[in-house]
C-alpha cells in the first residue's frame, strides 16, 4: 500500500482525460496491496452488486497521463457510448413497461435480450484492461464482470421461476443506474469534459445504489435456492470418469455468504475514494 | 550534540564506532552520519553518528533495532526515497549516492515469518491431510467407510506418490535449498498454507473417495504416467541440487546455471526454471494417473503461478547477466 490509484471503471479510459485544468485530477488511491491483491480484487466489484460506479483500480503515478492511441481513445469513446446508449434504452425500456403494465411481472421477460446483450457486451472491458487501453487490473475487471454474468445468466437466465420475483427488479433498477452513470461518467471524460454533477452522480448514488443493488442480487439467489436444490441443476454427482463433483445449490450458499465479506470492503472503499474525490480529502493509507 | 524535538518520542543517538586509533583526520572525515525517518510521517526515528563509510546496511539495521527493539532487522526496509527501491543488506554505505549526512527511509515490513517455517509449515499439511483421507478417518465418508482400503490399486499408488512428493519437499526444504531471503510477510503463511492444505484436501476426497472411478485406459494410463510421474520428480530434485550446488553455504551470490553431468539437468539448454518444468510435469502425471478433475486444476494453477515467477527470474537472469544463453525460455521449451 502507500501507492495511490483512483479507483476507475473497467470501461473507461478515464486517466486518458484526466486534464491539468478543473476539475483537479483525482488523486491516485491504492486499496491494494501486494499480499492481499486477491482479497481486494475480488472486492472491487462493482455495480454488480448494486451501486459502487466503481469497477476497478487506476494505477498513477500522481501527475502523470496515459498517452492513449487516437484508435484506443476512439474505440473507446464509441464503447462507452454505446453502452450508456444500452442502458439508458433499458432504463426506458423498464419505465414503460411499468407505466403500461402497472406490474412487475413479465417485466424481465420483456427486457431480458436487451439486459443480456448488453451485459454481455460489457465481457470487453476484460480485454481493454487485457491490452491496456485502460489502466485497471484485468482481475479486478474480470472480478467485477464475471459477476454480473453470473447474476445474469446463471441466476435470472437459468431459473426461470425467480424471474418474475421483485428482487430482480430491485437490482435491475439499481444496476441500471449504476451503469448509465458509470458509462456517461467514462463518455465525459474521454471528451474531456466532464459536467461536475456526472462526477457528483458517481461518487454519490452508490451509497443508496449500492445496497440496493446487493440486496436484490442475494435475495435473488435465495429466491432461487429451493429450485435449484430440487433440480439438482449445474450439478454433477459421483461417481462419474473425471472423480469431481459440484453442488450448484452448495456453491450459491457460498456465494451469498461470500458477500458478507465482499460488500462492507467494497462499500467503504468506495466511501474513501468519494471523500478524496469530492472533498480533496487526503487519506493516509495503512501500511502493510 | 544534535537534538531537536520530534513526537512521540526523541530520535536515538546511536553511536556507530568508536574512532580507529591512528587515523589520519582525513579519513575521520569521511565517517557518516546516518539519520533515519519514518517514509510516510517523515518523523525522524534514528541518528547514528560516526557510521563507518564501510558499513552495510546489515549494519546499520542492527544499530537501528537498537533504539527500536520492536522492529528488528528483517522487518525494516531501508531506502534512499520514500517511494523508492528497499536497498539491499550487502549495499554498503559509501557506495550509496549519500554525502556526508546519509539519510535513509524507514519503512514496516510487518511482521516476519521465516521461509523455511513456512515451507515446512505449507508442506507438511498436505503430507497428512492426505492421509486422513486415504485412511478414511470418520466424518468424511459415510460411516460405513470409515477406516476402509480402496480396492483399486492406483488409489494406493497415488497416496504412496502424494506422500513421496511432500516428504522430498520437506527435505528439501531442511537440507537443500539455500534461500536467498530469510524471510517473508507473515500473512504469507495463512495464504500459502490455505493454498496447499485446501487443495491436498480436495484433490484427496476425490481420490479416496469410495465411488473413485479409476482411469478409462486402466493398467496402461497408469504406468505411463506414474512414469511421467518419477522422472520428473528425479528431474526435479536434479534442478534442485544443480542450484544447491551452485550457491556455497551463507553467500547469496547468483549465477547463470547450466547443465551438468546429470541427464536430467541438461534441460537448463532449453529453460531457465528447469525445476517448474518438471514440477508442473509431476503434477501433469499425477493427473492423468488418477484421471482426477481436481488435480487437473491443481496442476493448472500451480502452472500459472510458476510460470509467473520463472518469467519474474528469467527477467533477473536477462537483466543481470549480459552473456545469458538467447536459446533458454523461461518454462518451455520454445514456447513460454
């Protein structure tokens, strides 16, 4: 520790816009530290679970600009766009269906292929990280994504009885937000322009948006246990030729309990960065 | 002589030397003082006066454990810039880029764990895990397993091979290796032995597990890989003394490895880390000789971690010695 990153999504190549002028570059803030690299990767997850905008960490050294390509920073200006573009449709998408239907119900059913596409899509932000075109690590990228395609094709994909559970809506609403706040906030940057109330928008909605959003993931999961138990899905039993087996309904277990650990690491990182971000707050690290 | 008020508490004065009787004034003039402070708060720790130019670092962290009995020298790392490189315990002072007033960063290691409590430590936990599986100790398998043999004979095989691999680490680890560091981050210990314990358990539930399917190719599979299976251990051993040899006892010198009489070392030509080949080998056997999934994973992270640390060494090799061998790869042969 002692290194100091700002803590950036995967998606953007925020540091590529960092300009000298206002608003003054973020300081850098390092929540990693060599041993426990993989504790902390893991804990960088994102919107995933509900409102932290932020997906990874930026390593800078204070001062200094990426020099990204003419083709990196055009490519990625369209990428973030476009999935600004993405969400804000499934935000409409989700108001109306809500304003006509007046229920919830059928509600993922009629924007599942948009979600799904869209969520997908976001798999690249592992190979921007991967190539380098954006400074965060490709774990904590990886970390974050992976578990948005879990939630998303491996939970409300695969079990349809939990589809129409409010829970789902709960972290629909605050995922989406989360995402068309991250993705503008990226857009901005990367334009080198970056409207103060973006930047108030991501560094604020995840204290309300964050819960949320890990509150409907694990009362998803949970929503989703009895049906898993009793199909014994995405399991294989002994014996079998490869001498392995995997419970699906004991990995959810896990999974849900490993939230305990994950969101408060998350959820106070998150407040660090805020407090440097907004308020210039220089914060010490602790040293390992 | 040099007071000032720093909190919470005064920096030491340490005395470094006594003056050498004889000496010409010139030469007391090139005696250093050596202040040490705190990387982050800048707080000044430490003075130590008349510091012989000759003096290590070694030295001078001895000194500094002194005045600060709580940090002793493994855990302190020194270095010219807050942000900077620790520098090493061989660096002596005069050759260090300091004038007459040498002023070093302190930094805290942590708490430190010796390598070899650690390696035996992380070896010796898979060496019986195992075994309480093979012996099918109660509350892993259903009852009526309890303290039962597998039938099939390359259950045993694997266990024998399992428990062979942890014994030659072990002494390794006592009688062979020389390590070049003396010590590590304690919470290495927790995450390393997590590592070896979790997976020797996982691996050996599997194994001894009564529903245990054996290989599909039977007899065949397995004697070719427990064949696999021992040339690499050889193989590996091998490496392991080459390097031994290498290194005299207590020096922490380093040089370019290459091939010796022995067969097995002759793959230095092709790699620089000729050992995680024939560890990752080992495994790769094993594997296929219990055709069991979780020592395919095993196999595969542990691959992934060495071969980070054998392009790490490679690097090290490339950057220290200009005459390294253009031919060598870091892991395999040709390829990475």
């Amino acid at each position: 520790m002692g290194r100091l990153t700002e803590a950036a999504a995967a998606g953007g190549g925020a540091s590529a816009a960092r300009s000298a002028g206002p608003p003054p570059a973020p300081l850098p803030l390092s929540s990693t530290s060599p041993g426990c690299t993989a504790t902390m990767a893991s804990s960088e997850e994102d919107g995933a679970n509900g409102g932290a905008s932020e997906a990874g960490e930026e390593r800078e050294a204070p001062g200094k600009r990426r020099r990204l390509g003419l083709l990196a920073t055009v490519w990625l200006t369209f990428y973030n766009i476009a999935m600004t573009a993405g969400w804000l449709v499934l935000a409409i998408a989700m108001v109306r269906f809500y304003m006509e239907k007046g229920t919830h119900k059928g509600l993922y059913k009629s924007i599942q292929k948009t979600l799904k596409f869209f969520q997908t899509f976001a798999l690249l932000e592992i190979v921007h990280c991967l190539i380098g075109i954006v400074p965060t690590s490709v774990i904590v990228a990886g970390v974050q994504v992976s578990s948005r395609i879990f939630m998303v094709w491996l939970i409300t994909h695969s079990i349809k009885p939990i589809q129409n559970e409010e829970s789902v809506v709960l972290f629909l609403v605050a995922w989406t937000v989360t995402e068309i706040t991250r993705y503008s906030f990226y857009t901005f940057s990367l334009l080198d322009h970056l409207p103060y109330f973006i930047k108030w928008a991501r560094y604020n909605f995840f204290i309300i948006l964050y819960p949320v959003g890990v509150a409907g993931e694990l009362l998803t999961i949970y929503a989703a246990l009895p049906y898993v138990k009793k199909t014994g899905m995405f399991s294989i039993r002994l014996p079998n030729k490869y001498n392995v087996s995997f419970d699906y309904y004991y990995f959810l277990l896990i999974t849900m309990a490993s939230y305990i650990p994950l969101f408060p690491q998350l959820y106070f990182h998150m407040l660090r960065q805020r407090r440097k971000v907004l308020h210039g707050e220089v914060i010490v690290e602790k040293d390992d | 002589l040099f007071v000032f008020n720093s909190p919470p508490s005064r920096p030491a004065v340490v005395s470094a030397g006594s003056p050498v009787p004889g000496t010409v004034s010139g030469a007391r003039s090139q005696r250093t003082l050596v202040e040490i402070l705190d990387a982050k708060t800048r707080e000044k720790l430490c003075f130590l006066d008349k510091v012989e130019p000759h003096a290590t670092i070694a030295e001078i962290k001895n000194l500094f454990t002194k005045t600060h009995p709580q940090w002793y020298p493994a855990r302190q790392s020194l270095r010219l810039d807050p942000k900077g490189k620790s520098l090493k315990d061989e660096d002596v002072l005069q050759k260090l880029p300091v004038g007459t007033t040498a002023t070093l960063y302190f930094r805290d290691l942590g708490a430190q764990i010796s390598w070899v409590t650690v390696f035996l430590t992380e070896y010796a936990g898979p060496l019986f895990i195992y075994l309480l599986f093979y012996f099918r100790v109660p509350f892993i398998y259903g009852h009526k397993y309890d303290f039962t043999s597998s039938r099939h004979t390359v259950v045993h095989l694997a266990c024998i091979c399992h428990s062979f691999h942890y014994i030659k680490r072990l002494l390794e680890t006592l009688f062979v290796h020389r390590f070049s560091h003396g010590t590590m981050p304690l919470r290495n210990i927790f995450k390393n032995c997590t590592y070896y314990w979790g997976f020797a358990a996982w691996m050996a539930y599997y194994i001894n597990h009564p529903l245990y399917t054996p290989p599909t190719y039977g007899a065949q599979q397995v004697k070719l890989a427990l064949a696999i299976f021992v040339i690499c251990q050889l193989g590996n051993f091998s490496i392991h003394m080459a390097l031994r040899d290498l290194r005299p006892a207590g020096s922490k010198t380093r040089k370019i490895p290459y091939p010796t009489k022995n067969p097995f070392t002759w793959l230095f030509l092709l790699v620089s880390c000729p050992n995680y080949t024939y560890e990752v080998g080992s495994w790769i056997g094993f594997a296929i000789m219990t055709q069991c999934l979780p020592v395919a994973l095993f196999s595969l992270v542990g691959f992934t971690q060495m071969t980070i640390w054998a392009k790490g060494k490679h690097r090290s090799y490339l950057k220290e010695f200009r005459d390294y061998p253009p031919l060598r790869m870091p892991i395999i042969p040709f390829l990475l």
